[in-house]
C-alpha cells in the first residue's frame, strides 16, 4: 500500500508541472496526515502563509497568494487565516489522507461577513469534503444562510437556525464518517448544536480536468483541488459559495473519537487556547463596490463601473437599434423573431413616441396611467427606460419592431425576486406579493383580467451592471405576472439572466419568442405554452438551469382544471457553445420550487417539452431537485417526440399517448384561444 501511495503522489506532482507556466510550480512535500493535526496560524512562519501551513500538512493551489493571508490577532500564533474568494475564483486548501481513515473531525473557529451590497447576504465561511477515490461527503455553507451537502439541505435563518453565523466568531465542528466510501456521512455543529446530517455521492465529474483533458484523472489537480484520491480538502471549489472568512485554527483529527471532548478538553490536549475569540487587527470587511449611481442609459460608460474603458459595454451598437441576429451580451441570434412583424389588427386608445410626436405620450407608464382599462396602446420605436408596475387590468402593449422598440433598465441591484422587476404586471388580490405568501383562491377572474404584449424587447441589464462592478447578484427579471388569467406575448425578445420570466400565476401564451438566461430563468406556477419560441442558456459555470416551476397554479378556481404547468413546443433549445464541451451543461427543470405559486402549493411542479429541437447542451440527467423533498421524481416533468442532437429518451420520462390528450392543442392546455 506504502509503494501504491507513493506512485500516487508521484504522479501528482508530475501531474503539477503540467499546469501553465504563468502558475509557478510550489515544490511539494507531500505526506499523508495522521492521528491529531493543529494549524495555529503564523505559529510555523508568521510572513509566508504557504510555508505556516505546509509545516502543518495543508497543502496549498499554486494561486494561494491570491486568496489567502495572515492577519495580526491576541491569541495562540498571534495570527488567524484569512481567505477571500470574493474575487470569482475558486481556491482550497488540502490536507491528504492515506485512504485507510475511519472518521476525520475538522474542527475550527471562524469569523466572516455580510455582503455590503446585497442586504445582509452572508457570504460563506466553510466548504469542506473528504474524497476516498471518487466518492465524496460535502459540507457547505453559502450565501442563502444554508448548510449543503452533497444530496440535503438545512437552512440556518432563523426561526428554522441560529441566523447570522458569520457577524461573529462561531465554533464548527465537521465530522465526517468515511469507513465505507460508498456510505460515508457527514454531520455539521455550530457552537456544539447538530446544524446539518448528509450523505456521500460519487463524483463522477472527477474524472477529467476541465483545463486540461490529458492531464491523469487518477491524481490530483494541485490548481484546482480537483480529483479522485485521499484527501480532505477546505475553501470555496464549487463556485457558489463565494468564500470570506478567518480561521483561528484548525484542529483535523483522524480516526479518534472526540465527539464527547469540549473545546477546552481539546485545547488541554493540544496545548492550545481553542476556546477564546480572538481578535484581529488590520482586518477590514469587504466594502461595498457599487458606484454612487447607476449608470445613465443604455450604454454603460467605463466610469459608471469603475473601469477605464470609455464606453464599458455598448448594447445600442447601431443607432438604436439591436441586432436580433446577435443579440447584446449573449450575442446569439433570436431567430423565431422578426422585424418585419405585423401589427395587431387592433384599436389604439393611446399611441407612445420618446419624441412626443403628435401629441402621443412620451413615456409608457404615462399612457397607462390615461387609458382606460381594456385598452391597448401602441409603442413606437425607441428605448424606454422604464420600470413598469401595471395594476390596470385589460393593457396590451403593442410595438411596431422588436429590434428597434425595447423597455430596458437596470434593476437586479436591488436584492430579492420582487426588488429586480422590470415589467410587473399584478392582477391579485392585495397581499401575496412576497414569495411564499399565499392569496385567497378567487372564484373567477374579474372582468378584463388579461394583459398582451407584441414585437416588444423586455431588457433587465442589471445582471450585467452587477457583474461589471463585482456583485454577485443575478436576478434580472423582464416580465412578471401575478393573477393575469389571459395573456398573449407575440413576436418578443426577454433578455435576462436569474429569473428572467417570473410567472406567479394565470394562463399565458407566448408565441415566436424568445427568451435567454442562465438559472431557472423560466419560474413560477403559472400555466404557459411557449409556442414556436427560442430558449437559450447563457454561459454560466455551474450550468444553466431553464425552468423552476413552483405548485402549477392558474389562480382561479374556475380555471384550476387547466394547471398544466409549463409547456413548450415545437421550440428550439440551444445555448452558448460552451456547453457542448462543458461538464456541467443546461438542466431541463429542477424540483417544486415552494413558494412561486400566487394561490397554492398542493401540487406539484409540471414542464413538459413537446416537438422541440434540443441542441447538444443538455445534462445527461437533464432533470433536477430543488431539494431532498421537492425532488424531480415526485415532479411531472415529460417530453414528447424530441428532435435535435440533444434528443435521447435516456433518464428523461416521455408522455404517454394517453398524457398527450391533454396537450394535443393550445386550448387544451390553456382552456382559451389566444387573440388580441
């Protein structure tokens, strides 16, 4: 065994001199760890944090500089570690094991922060896992206040948990049991409380490194932390946790059971103080980094986000006009919209022109607020930087060019689903504007209770401002609808990112649309058929995820025999190149998600794809969980006589014949003809 481990390591420091030249190779000395092993920050070597851990065993990635350092504090080495990951990329620290382990306690205090710019958003303080081979027991904490495994999840907000884990120093302690690879578990203790129980997976996403497919998949990657072998490993190497954090120490201990030991039973042991918070100079939480003002139009100037570039990013590149054939930010092409569009045959009670142009209102909201309802108004091209809330029931918003006529705004900077709406349009009963709040279930519809929109581009870009100046948020929604019992969208472009469709309830129509955007950027309970439309992932490192549908909800007794969920035919489903070669690729639907239903949740979540045209960018299980509860199985995810490259029945449940009857034409589905 002693000569098989030391192969091992040998390729992995071969394996080490393969990464680029511009990440200096670290000379390693590799040696697995044993019974009890405390690293007191700066105790080992007070200026060289690579040098104070490896003393210790923890083994460091070639970009360590980057993400950690040591910071002056009162107690034991007179330092803690800090790591930051808030700048995008991922780190860790390992520490190897031989293989043989029963049981590994990591034990630490920690201290971290809140995110300046997103309302108290912590920002995570731990993610850690034992690897033995490809399987792998995972503990994290993220940015929703939730402690993850590889297969559940415990939410620490109160009144559920403790709540803020990070303002302070908090005791952890993460017992992982490995005897049996395939059995391992993993249980989380915040200030001697049982936070979190999981279980293991085998990753199989392990087997090859994403830079670099040649490299052994049987060693490990030191840049990334990545790879089948013995080891534990700690820091942020999932891309979601978004790591802040300083540790006082760190105490692994292998194969010794000390679940009963206190804090200053261990610290007898060790001959440390493991009890006292330290506290620390010259250390500094994250500010904020959003700029005095959002930016003044559409095009982003390089001042606005703090960046020398004159003009940032420019989504008006042809004289107000954008190009359908490469679209702003994701530059793919719309395809089933057209600028050569017909115009509804309809009656106009109000005309909308920037240039006020005969008398015609200058602004959107302007000519809503005159119209009675059940009117339609007509919007003549231009950019509208508009946010839009529309309680008027019976508005259709009808344009002329999709290209050339679009309601934009940046509005994901403001945190949570219901701060980052575009276009609102809310037809409910006052209250259960929150998600998870609940309204009565109405009877029926009151009179007018519909909304339309045709050759209209809804553009929320504050994804892509938050991005620019370093926020995390990604929530951009176009259109909202909320109790809407009809609805009619024609020949328009949503252009997103997180959320970009946020549909409560109703029935709606979407028809030769198209709609981009990267996780779960189709949500809600609502009914919908999307006919004939374009739904394209935008890149995003996780994968992209398309739809959340919550409870199917139409919000109406009288139409609750129409609660079909979301369907999508005869669509095209692409998204960025990336993903054809990608690991993690674009997820079809995820679990239930409770709390996106306007009037109930005593159904399930439903989307079903059908005659549609699926690209290669589709994971090989293309259905998700939302959580161990709400799992894809108890959902009515389908699909029907799919096309595509993308196409396969494996892992993907097909509609059966007598399923389909309830799908076979719009009216079936939505229970209305769709007509402006």
């Amino acid at each position: 065994m002693k000569k098989k481990l030391l192969k091992v390591l040998a390729f992995a420091l071969a394996a080490a001199c393969i990464l680029p030249i511009s990440a200096k190779e670290i000379k390693r000395s590799v040696k697995p760890a044993k019974g009890w092993v405390l690293y007191l920050p700066g105790k080992n070597n007070s200026k060289d944090v690579m040098k104070d851990l490896n003393k210790s065993g923890w083994q460091v990635s070639n970009s360590y500089r980057e993400h950690f350092s040591l910071v002056d504090s009162n107690i034991n080495g007179k330092k803690c570690l800090k790591f930051n990951t808030l700048d995008g990329k991922q780190d860790a620290i390992m520490l190897p094991l031989t293989g043989k382990e029963k049981k590994v306690t990591l034990i630490f205090k920690a201290k971290g922060a809140v995110d300046p710019d997103a309302a108290g958003t912590p920002y995570g303080i731990f993610y850690a896992y034992v690897q033995k081979g490809s399987w792998q027991t995972l503990l994290r904490h993220n940015s929703s206040n939730q402690v993850k495994g590889a297969n559940n999840m415990s939410r620490l907000r109160a009144p559920e948990g403790p709540g803020d884990i990070v303002s302070d120093w908090h005791d952890y302690r993460l017992v992982f049991d490995v005897a049996d690879p395939q059995n391992m578990t993993s249980e989380c203790y915040i200030d001697g409380v049982l936070r979190h129980k999981d279980t293991c997976k085998e990753r199989t996403d392990f087997a090859k490194n994403p830079s670099d497919p040649k490299l052994s998949t049987d060693v490990f990657n030191w840049d990334m932390m990545l790879g089948q072998g013995n080891y534990l490993e700690f820091g942020d190497n999932d891309g979601s946790t978004n790591a802040f954090g300083r540790y006082a120490y760190f105490l692994a201990v292998i194969d010794d059971d000390v679940s009963a030991m206190t804090l200053e039973e261990l610290g007898a042991k060790v001959k440390a103080d493991l009890v006292t918070n330290p506290e620390t100079k010259n250390d500094p939480d994250p500010e904020s980094k959003r700029p005095a003002s959002k930016p003044a139009g559409i095009n982003i100037q390089g001042p606005e986000v703090n960046s020398k570039d004159p003009v940032f990013y420019d989504t008006s590149s042809v004289k107000g006009k954008i190009k359908l054939n490469k679209l702003p930010y994701s530059r793919a092409n719309a395809e089933v919209v057209t600028e050569t569009c017909t115009v509804p045959d309809v009656k106009f009670a109000a005309t909308v022109d920037p240039k006020g142009t005969d008398g015609a209102y200058k602004t959107i909201a302007e000519a809503i607020e005159a119209v009675p309802e059940n009117s339609n108004i007509k919007i003549m091209p231009g950019f509208y930087y508009e946010k839009l809330v529309i309680t008027k029931k019976g508005i259709g918003l009808i344009g002329t060019n999709p290209a050339t006529t679009v309601i934009y705004g940046y509005e994901a900077d403001t945190g949570n689903i219901n701060g980052n709406l575009l276009v609102e349009v809310n037809y409910l009963p006052k209250g259960g504007d929150a998600v998870g709040d609940k309204v009565s279930i109405p009877e029926k519809p009151e009179a007018n209770c519909w909304f339309n929109a045709a050759n209209i581009t809804f553009y929320n870009k504050g994804a892509e401002w938050n991005k620019l100046w370093g926020s995390s948020e990604k929530r951009s929604i176009t259109l909202a609808l909320k109790g809407v019992d009809k609805c009619y969208l024609k020949n328009c472009v949503f252009i997103g990112q997180q959320d970009t469709l946020y549909w409560r309830s109703g029935r709606i129509y979407a028809e030769n649309c198209y709609i981009e955007g990267d996780v779960d950027f189709v949500c809600g309970g609502a009914t919908a058929l999307f006919d004939n439309c374009k739904i394209y992932a935008i890149e995003q490192y996780n994968g992209g995820i398309i739809v959340a549908a919550a409870a199917a909800d139409t919000g109406y007794s009288s139409t609750a025999a129409f609660a079909k969920g979301y369907v999508f035919r005869n669509c095209k489903i692409s998204g960025a190149q990336s993903y054809t070669q990608a690991q993690k690729k674009v997820t079809m639907g995820r679990g239930t998600w409770t709390g996106g239903s306007a009037t109930s949740e005593t159904t399930v979540g439903k989307t079903v794809y059908i005659n549609c045209n699926f690209d290669k960018v589709i994971n090989a299980k293309p259905w998700a969980n939302w959580d161990s509860v709400n799992t894809a199985e108890k959902c009515f995810f389908r699909e029907y006589k799919s096309t595509g490259d993308g196409a396969t029945k494996e892992n993907r449940p097909q509609l059966t014949d007598a399923e389909y009857k309830d799908y076979s034409t719009t009216e079936a589905i939505l229970g209305f003809k769709p007509a402006f």
